[in-house]
C-alpha cells in the first residue's frame, strides 16, 4: 500500500551539555494512505514533539522524514509553509477555528491560501459539511456551534485541500464519550472513504477502538506499534506509573 | 477573502467604537488646519476683496493695514494718469469702535463663561468679561471707484452720498439699523458676508469722506479746550497762533486738513502691463512705498499672524502623532487578542505576509475612516466657531494619505508581535 508518511531514525535533541534532553531517540514510522493510526504515550514521551516534526513546525536534529514519496530535509531549505497548505491537515483538542470565519468560510480558507478559485472552494465546502453532517451550520460563526459540530468543521477544514496526511491532536480530550466517538468515527470514515492516513496524538483509551494501530511512545522510543485488536488488550497494561521525564521547554 | 474585513465585521462594536476615537481625535487635527485656513483667509481677505494690484503708501511705512500711513488725497489724481494704470482709488482705513455689544448667541454665551471658568486662576477675572464695544476695520472708499464692499449678501450697497454703511454680518448689524459714529448716525444699508480683517474683526464700508469724518475729525470738545487753553495763557487769536506752532501742540488748522488724507492708494493695472514697472514708476517719481498685493497679505500674515499659525500648526502635528499612536496601540491590542488565531494561521500554512497584511489593513481602515467621519463631524460643526475655520474636501484628500502612511507605520508595532507568535503554541495545548 501506498505511503502517506515515513520516518527514519527521527532524532530530536533539546539543549546542551547538561541540559541536554533526548525527547526522541531514533523513532521510525511508516503510515499508509487510507490508515488511522493512534500515537499514545504518557507525558514528556515525546508525542508532541513527534507532532511538530510531522506538521514540519519543527525540523528533527537527526533523521529522514518522508512525505507522501518527498524526501523533506534532503533538499536542503524548503518552504515549509507551502507544504503544510498543500500535503498536511490539521485538527486541534479546540477545533482553533478561526472565530470570525463562519463554518463554511473556515473550510474554505485552506483552499484559498492555495489559490483555489471561489467557486470550487464553494462547491468542495459544500461537499465537505455535507459529508460531515453539518450542511445546515454553514452560515454559523464558531461560538453559534456545539463542541462536536466544531470538531466536524475543523475535520472539513483538514481535509479541504485533501492532503496526504491529518494530524490530529487530541481531537476528542475536549468532549464527553459520545461526541469523542462520533468524531472518532467520523475521522474513521475519512480515513478509509478519502484515502487520508490520519495520525491521531491522544490519551483517551476509550477512542482506540476506532484505529487501525497503536504506537506507543515512552521516554522518546516507540514501545510498541500494533494493530487495532492486540491494541486494545495491551492497552491498559502499559499504562506507565511513572508520570516520566519532564517535556523539554518550549514543547 | 478578506481576513481583516472579516475580522473587524466579527469585532464590529469594539471595531467602530474604537474608529469613533480616532475620528474624534482627527476631527480636531481636522478643526486645527481649519482654523489655520481662517486665519490665513483673515489676514488676505479684505486685500483681496479689494480688487487692487498696487497699493501705494507713505514712503517708509508698510501697508495700509499694518502701520497708519498718511497721504494727501489729491496723489490719486496723479497716480491715475501714469502710464499703465487704469484705476486708482484713495480709501480711508482704521480700527474703531461703536457702543454696540457684540452679538452673541446662547452657545456664544456658554463659551464665555467656559473662558471665564478656564481662565480664572490664569488671569484677573474681569478680563474675560463679555465687552460692551463692538470693534471693526472701518473702510473709507470713493463712490464708482475699488475698495468698496465686494458681495452684498443682504439690503443693498452704499447709494447716497452720506451716512450710509455697509457691514458685516459678524457685527451682528441688520440692514436699517442706525448706528452712531462721531456724534453722526449712519444707516447700515447692506451686509457682506466674511469680509474681515486680518485680525478677523469684521469690516464696515463707509464713502470716503465719512470715513474721513469718522476717523480723523478731532473731537469738538477737545478742540474747543485747545482754543480755551491757548487763548487764556497769552490772549488774542494772534497769541493763538504763535503758541499753536510750538512743538508738541496740535495745530487746529492742521487738525482740519486731516480731512483731505487717506491712508493708502488701490491701483489697479491695465491689462498686460508689469505690476512691477508701473510701481517702480510711482516709487521713483512719486517717492512713495508700493507693494503687490500678494505683498501684503504676506505682510499681515507672517507680520501679524505668523506665530499663531506656527502654533497651531506644531500642535496639529502633535496631535497626528497621537492619533498615530493611538492607532498603533488600538491595532496592538487587537493583535494580542489574535495571537491563537494567528498561530493556527502559521500552522495551517498561512502566507507570512497575507497575516501582517490583515493586521496593517486594519490599522489602515480603522485610520481611514476615522478620517471620513473626523471630516464630516468638523464640516458639520464648523458653523458654530466664533472665527472662521474653513477646512475643505483637499484637506480630508490629504488626510487620508498621510493618514495612510502614520496607520501602516504604527501597525508595524503589532506587525513584529505577529511576527513573533510560534504556530507551536496551538499544538500540544
């Protein structure tokens, strides 16, 4: 199957000398397109950091980072800006609409920073809060919505440019049990319907029985990467005791 | 999409009341040029009004308006018949005064006392008391020749001989009002509108030999105690007239001939001759001053009014510096209250310039409509200044240039704080 991502060997290395701190230490990942992949791991593990790297917010002091077939950080200085508008979607604990852009001015504005004409970035938003249930909320602004029907605007707005891969912080810490399912399952279906590889950062166990794997991260090393059914009865079992090494400043 | 539009139409109450400031703020930066306009149009109006080219004065003296020259009236005549000139008119002009309190309205009242109440730690109170005299710029002319009254807004011009004037609206004067000068009434028989002098006290037309009477006519009482005076220390009108040659004494007969002065000599040119052939004709034959007109509303305005209009002019641009730093702090502060928004911005790949371009078009809209409704509230209260303020539609023009720039510049401030936000502070949160 075709790759959306590929990690190798990512490094990333905060401070010197004393003050050094490993947040990863050589993780290698690969997600397809159309997979739906959980990172877990308890705090400072390294999950944030690994999102950053991802989203290309932050460059990896060592390793390879392969996005859907392009070798990032071999071509010397890229416009990281550019590939984040064109190849990556993004969905926030708060949705982080922006709140003086309706619901469907949201979805539209990935594609207008890539220069999509106004008519077919009508006509794709229209698609999209169709296909996520929120048609009737277009003309609603972000604080005229509810906490799931802003999850589902901001699953519109990742997906608006229909990028290689969504990263998705976790998406569901801020809603109860049915609303955190239903957006699971809603970003269940855009995995496997859009063909996007969505990798979902999250604590909340109740949620991995939507994923398709589990990586899990401890102190900067991936501890274990299983599919959905082993996930679920290991799970509970590498709960870390420990609250593990503090985040290095500025994660 | 527009996202500073977008954005301000979201903050709209917070958006407007904060333009209504700034447009307070420039509706008197608006008031200032319009009162610095006045001040300007004051000091050229009468000079203008007049029609004149030339004015011939006193060898040595400045214009007519700013030093008392003294000219024999019969120079006209002379002047007249030089080559290239085609009118010349002898006119009679000074300050003075009438018993007639200046005409005040409720709002004229209440300004007042608010001078009264400002002032009253500054000054002796009694000096800021409403006065009892009217003042104006008394202008003598002859009948079918410049110098008279330009427009007439109400009645009629000056038709007979004597005892008619024409004033201004400013004297708060109506037409068939008498009005006493010099032991004489005279009828105001017209009204002109703005005509003042460069100090803006308002002018009154009067024919020459009026204005002659009103102004240089020596007091009767005052001529009769000469008499008295000189006549009981040496007796005899022979006595009288050896005394009244003594220095320092006021000759009667003198005093008489001061009905054949004027004060100055409007010239106006045939057409295409040079204005400064024709006045350096009459300063080398005549031996007296003569200056442009452009030369003396420059004489008033950089001689009488430079330093008011200095003045205000230095605090005008105080006062764009402070709308600039308003504008600067109020776009500021909307940033701060966008930094989320603008990480998510960053992170969703948003072009660098496209976010500080939202912030500057805010600062520039905010400025230029706080621009437009500065000018419009100034336009609509201009009426109601005790002197003239006149701004225009150029100045507003101006305005939103400069204003244009100080707006970009002053965002630059929220500009570098936008700059700052990492897209990380979105992620991990």
């Amino acid at each position: 199957m075709e790759q959306a991502i590929e990690t190798k060997k990512l490094v990333m290395t905060y401070g010197k000398g004393r003050t050094k701190v490993e947040a990863l230490k050589g993780i290698d990942l690969a997600v397809n397109k159309g997979e739906l992949l959980a990172i877990m791991g308890p705090s400072g593990s390294g999950k944030t950091t690994l999102l950053m790297i991802l989203g290309l917010v932050t460059a990896p002091t060592e390793g390879e980072l392969i996005l859907d077939g392009d070798n990032i950080y071999k071509r010397g200085k890229r416009d990281f800006q550019r590939l984040r508008r064109e190849k990556i979607g993004f969905i926030f604990q708060f949705s982080n609409l922006i709140p003086f852009l309706t619901a469907e001015e949201n979805i539209t504005l990935p594609m207008d920073l890539i220069g999509t004409s106004g008519a077919k970035a009508h006509t794709r938003a229209v698609e999209l809060l169709d296909y996520l249930e929120v048609t009737d909320r277009a003309g609603h602004l972000p604080e005229k919505l509810s906490g799931g029907e802003r999850q589902r605007v901001a699953i519109a707005r990742a997906l608006a440019n229909r990028p290689a891969m969504i990263l998705a912080d976790e998406p569901t810490a801020s809603l109860d049990t049915d609303r955190g399912l239903s957006v699971m399952r809603m970003l269940r279906k855009v995995s496997s319907e859009q063909g996007t590889a969505i990798l979902v950062v999250t604590h909340d166990e109740r949620m991995i029985g939507e994923v398709d794997r589990v990586l899990q991260l401890v102190d900067g090393l991936v501890t274990s990467d299983e599919s959905q059914s082993k996930a679920k009865s290991t799970a509970t079992k590498e709960e870390p005791k420990s609250p593990g090494p503090v985040e290095p400043a500025g994660k | 999409m527009n996202l500073a539009l977008k954005d301000a139409r979201y903050h709209f109450f917070k958006f407007i009341s904060s333009t209504i400031g700034v447009s307070l703020l420039l509706m008197v930066v608006f008031v200032l040029g319009g009162i610095i306009r006045g001040v300007i149009l004051d000091s050229s109006t009468v000079v203008l009004a007049t029609n004149a080219d030339l004015w011939v004065v006193q060898k040595g003296w400045l214009g007519p308006f700013v030093e008392v020259s003294r000219l024999p009236k019969d120079y006209y005549h002379a002047i007249e018949s030089m080559h290239g000139v085609a009118e010349a008119s002898p006119l009679v002009m000074a300050w003075a005064h009438i018993d007639h309190p200046p005409a005040s309205s409720g709002l004229m009242m209440f300004m007042y006392r608010n001078a009264k109440i400002g002032t009253a730690t500054m000054v002796e109170p009694h000096w800021i008391d409403m006065v009892s005299e009217l003042r104006f710029l008394l202008i003598g002319y002859e009948a079918d020749h410049i110098g008279g009254p330009p427009m007439i807004v109400a009645g009629r011009g000056i038709e007979a001989s004597h005892y008619e004037v024409v004033a201004d609206v400013k004297t708060g004067l109506k037409v068939g009002e008498i009005i006493r000068m010099r032991g004489f009434d005279y009828k105001v028989v017209g009204l002109t509108k703005n005509i003042v002098g460069f100090n803006a006290d308002p002018v009154i037309y009067a024919r020459l030999v009026d204005a002659q009477n009103i102004l240089f006519q020596p007091d009767p009482d005052l001529l009769r105690n000469i008499r008295r005076r000189t006549g009981g220390q040496l007796g005899g009108a022979r006595a009288v007239a050896q005394r009244v040659e003594e220095p320092g004494m006021p000759k009667a007969s003198a005093l008489s001939e001061n009905l054949h002065m004027i004060n100055a000599i409007a010239v106006k040119v045939e057409p295409g001759v040079s204005m400064e052939e024709v006045a350096t004709e009459i300063r080398h034959w005549k031996h007296l001053e003569v200056y442009t007109s452009a030369r003396q509303v420059n004489m008033q305005l950089m001689g009488a009014n430079r330093l008011i209009v200095m003045q205000l002019s230095l605090f005008r641009l105080l006062l764009l510096i402070i709308a600039g730093v308003i504008i600067g702090l109020i776009t500021y502060t909307f940033t701060l209250d966008k930094i989320k928004d603008i990480a998510v911005l960053k992170l969703l790949g948003t072009q660098t310039s496209r976010i500080y371009s939202m912030i500057i078009q805010q600062a520039v809209l905010m400025g230029l409509l706080g621009t437009i409704m500065g000018a419009m509230m100034e336009f609509a209260s201009e009426p109601y200044f005790p002197r003239r303020v006149s701004a225009t539609l150029g100045d507003m023009g101006q305005m939103l240039v400069i204003i244009t720039i100080i707006s970009v510049l002053a965002s630059l401030v929220a500009v570098r704080r936008a700059m700052q936000v990492d897209p990380r502070l979105v992620l991990g949160t």
